[in-house]
C-alpha cells in the first residue's frame, strides 16, 4: 500500500519547497493519521510531531469539536461570499472573537485563505493607506533579510529568502531589507544588546537612504520561524519602535507563526509589546484544521480605509470561507476555555525552556534557546567550535536521523527548532528533549569519522 502510494507520488505529486528528483529518488513518508501530539506513518510507526505540523496545529490532532464544527456549517451553508454586501454567521462572529482577543486598537480584520495572501493584502493596504492620506510617494516597505511572509510573489518579495528571490524575481518593486537580529549567526563576536540596538539602526539608516518621505511601512516577524526560530535580543524591538516612531512608517508584525499562543500570549506582539498597525496571521488560528489567515487591521489604517476609502479593489473567493470561519472561531474557543495560552505562558514555556536548555551541554549545540513552545539548537563543529562544513549538510542529517528516531525536528540550515503543539504535556516534554538528544548523539556519532570518508551504516532506535 505504501509502496503503490509512494509510486504515484513519485509519478504526479509535485511537493512544496521539494527538490522533486531527490525526493523521487528516495520516495516520500506518508503519514496516515495522527492524535493528540503523535503523527503515524504508513509503515505504523509513531512520530512526536515536534512542529505541530507546519507550525499550526496549536490545539493537536483528533479534536472532534473541530471536526463537528466543520459538519454541522457544512450542512448549515457550505459555502458564501463575503463580497457584494453579502456575510455569513461564521465570518462575523470570527470577526468579533479574533478582535476581541486582539490588542485594544485592533478592531477590524479581512480574511484570506493563507498566510500569504495575508501579506498580499498588507501590501496593497498599506500602499493604499497612504495613497488616501496624500501620501502617494510613501511606497517603500522594509522587511527582513531571512523574513519570512509567504510564497506568493508579495509573499516572497517581502520576505527576505535570497533562494527564493534567485527563483522567483523579479520581485514586486519597492521593496528592500536589513538585516536580521540573529545574534548567534551575526554577532556572536559582540555584546548581544549592543547587536539588538546595531540591528535596528541599520533600519533607520535605510529609511535615510530611501527617504523617510519615502518608506511606507516596516514588516517582520515578532520571532522569525521559518529562518530559524530566531529570538531577537531584548533591545531590538523597542529600538526599532522608537525608530518607526521617529518617520512615522507603519508597523506590520506577521503572526502567521507566533500568533495564537506560540509565544505564551495570543499574540507576539504582546509578548514584545509591539502595537502594531497591522496584523498578518493563519496556521494556528484554525490548529491547521482547514485553511484560513487574515490580517488585523489597526484603527489608524482601518479608520482611514473605511471614512475615506471607497471601494477597495481586492478580496478572495474564500475570504471568510463560511466552514473555516466555524472551524477556527470553534478553535479560539476551546483555546480560551481550556486556558491554554496562559498554560504556555505559566507553565509549559518555562518548563520547556529549563529542559530545553539541558540539551547546550551536547558537544554539538553551540546554543539552546526558547520561548513559549519554540526553540532551537545551533549545531557546532566540536573540534572547531565553528559550523560545520556546509558540504556536510549536518542539519539536514539531524533532521532525518530525528525523524527516523521519532521525532519531527526541522532544521534550517544547521538550526534545528521545535515548535510541538501547545497542548503537550509536560511528560511529553521530556520524551521530545530526550529524543532530540539521541538525535544529536547519533548525529555526532555519524559526523565524527568523517575524516575517515567512510558512510556509516544508520543506527536503529532501541
Ligand atoms: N508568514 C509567516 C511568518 C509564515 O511563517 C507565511 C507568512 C505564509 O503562510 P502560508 O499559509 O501562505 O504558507 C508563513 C508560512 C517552514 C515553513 O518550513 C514555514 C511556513 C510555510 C511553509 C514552511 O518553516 N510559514
């Protein structure tokens, strides 16, 4: 069965972010079903899925309120616009929900099917806020080297993936980045505060660049995820603050990842205290369940789209998608009731935090970060103390030998992260650091003849 499955992928499935003919190669591992925070694949072994998915199933697998939220709206009305005067229950009651979990000034929100038709929406918002203000010039947006907003062509534009500007540019126009706060990969050789404030003057030095009369608005995630789990120092964010203050440019923080509870609050704009004028997000607001993002929109920007606006030329087929809306506005629910982002934030964050960092003693980890129910390991060369060889490729080693052990852990480049459901417990804490550390001894045990050349045979889990 799986073999036949493996086959027909091979013959017609092209994957997302897949080198097509490797993977063909070597055949795909098909996962057939899942509970709680447990995955299982076609040969019925059971993976720890330390991603929660892609980073979005904040509430686990096998929730059957999701599933009864879905068929009831389903029969009820399957599908509805939200076009042409016309909404639906769903829509407006997510709308509610999602704005009175919001930070104060965060009254409004326009749905997409994904996190990155959410950033689409912010860059036409955001170019069309200022076009109504008079502004017409103020068009530039500063993201992020390493950001990353999506995959669409704003997605990646705004994004800072140079693979993927290299594929897919042209890229939209009026779009620029600085650099990233990643003190372990960029400024390990300073003061990390220092290296937070050095980070968000690049911001302001760019804006004199472009012209402040220039520089519509700044995008970045509260914590990058997909560049690698990438916490900021403590003085980066009120730097750059008080630097998008200083030439009134907007702020638009992407919670597509750090939104609903990841970071131990709803949003991670809260942790860091951002206030932001607009809001991508997606994944976890549904726990992945079915597909549907948005973005909050500040009373600034939305006051101003409402009073003075007119028609605004953009939406989509499923913006508010009747089934998605029941489903994620089922999912806040449970979320609220079952307290579990103040669990994150009480409990589980600190707790994965202390075990997290048992794992920097490993020969291999250069460092072990965390915050709420994310972290990462940067891998060393123990005999240097510096990265690996790059040709070694030892993040993706680690990555396959952890998932072959039991356990989901991404990594990028030599980062390795975990970002598990919110809904693990603390037991299951300790299996996944446990995992993660057989991963890495396995991984140093692979690595270590290398001089050698000569392949190790793959060692099975006991
Ligand atoms: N913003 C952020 C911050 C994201 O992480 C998107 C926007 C785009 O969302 P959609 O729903 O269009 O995919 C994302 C998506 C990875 C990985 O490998 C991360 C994402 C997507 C795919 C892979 O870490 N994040």
């Amino acid at each position: 069965m799986s073999h036949s499955l493996q086959a027909l992928d091979r013959a017609h499935h092209l994957h997302p972010f897949t080198d097509f003919k490797a993977l063909g190669e070597e055949g795909s591992r098909i996962i057939e079903r899942a509970e709680g925070v447990y995955i299982f694949d076609a040969e019925g072994n059971r993976i720890l899925d330390g991603m929660a998915g892609l980073w979005c199933v904040n509430l686990g697998y096998g929730r059957e309120e999701l599933v009864t939220a879905a068929a009831e709206q389903m029969r009820q009305l399957p599908y509805y616009n939200n076009f042409f005067k016309t909404t639906h229950p769903p829509a407006v009651k997510l709308a509610e929900k999602l704005c009175a979990l919001a930070p104060a000034h965060l009254n409004h929100v326009f749905f997409t099917g994904s996190g990155s038709e959410a950033n689409d929406t912010v860059l036409r918002m955001v170019r069309r806020y200022w076009a109504l203000k008079g502004r017409p010039e103020k068009q530039w947006v500063i993201g992020r080297e390493n950001g990353y907003h999506g995959s669409t062509v704003a997605g990646m534009s705004l994004g800072g993936m140079a693979p993927m500007h290299d594929q897919g540019g042209p890229c939209v126009p009026g779009i620029t980045h600085v650099r990233q706060p990643w003190w372990f990969g960029e400024g390990r050789d300073q003061d990390p505060e220092a290296f937070g404030r050095k980070c968000a003057t690049a911001i302001e030095e760019r804006i004199l660049e472009l012209g402040e009369e220039k520089v519509a608005a700044f995008i970045a995630e509260p914590v990058q995820g997909a560049g690698g789990a990438i916490m900021p120092p403590e003085s980066y964010w009120p730097a750059v603050k008080a630097v998008l203050a200083k030439y009134d440019i907007l702020l638009v923080v992407d919670e597509v990842i750090c939104g609903f509870g990841r970071l131990g609050e709803w949003f991670g704009s809260v942790h860091y205290d951002l206030a932001p004028d607009l809001v991508p997000i997606a994944k976890g607001l549904s726990s992945g369940y079915l597909p549907i993002g948005g973005v909050l929109v500040g009373d600034r920007v939305a006051d101003t789209l409402v009073e003075e606006g007119g028609e605004f030329f953009h939406g989509f087929t499923y913006s508010g998608h009747p089934v998605c809306a029941a489903v994620a506005l089922k999912n806040l629910e449970l979320m609220e009731a079952e307290g579990v982002v103040e669990r994150v934030r009480d409990e589980l964050g600190p707790y994965l935090a202390r075990r997290w960092a048992t794992l920097s003693d490993h020969p291999l980890v250069g460092e072990a970060r965390s915050l709420g129910l994310m972290g990462a390991l940067e891998l060393i060369d123990p005999a240097s103390g510096e990265r690996f060889d790059k040709a070694l490729a030892a993040g993706n080693l680690c990555r396959d030998i952890s998932f072959r052990r039991g356990l989901v852990m991404r990594s990028v480049g030599d980062t390795m992260i975990i970002a598990p459901p919110l809904v693990i417990t603390r037991e299951q804490i300790d299996e996944l650091v446990t995992l993660a550390r057989e991963a890495l001894d396995e991984t140093a045990r692979r690595l270590a003849p290398r001089v050698a050349d000569e392949p190790q045979p793959e060692e099975r889990p006991e």
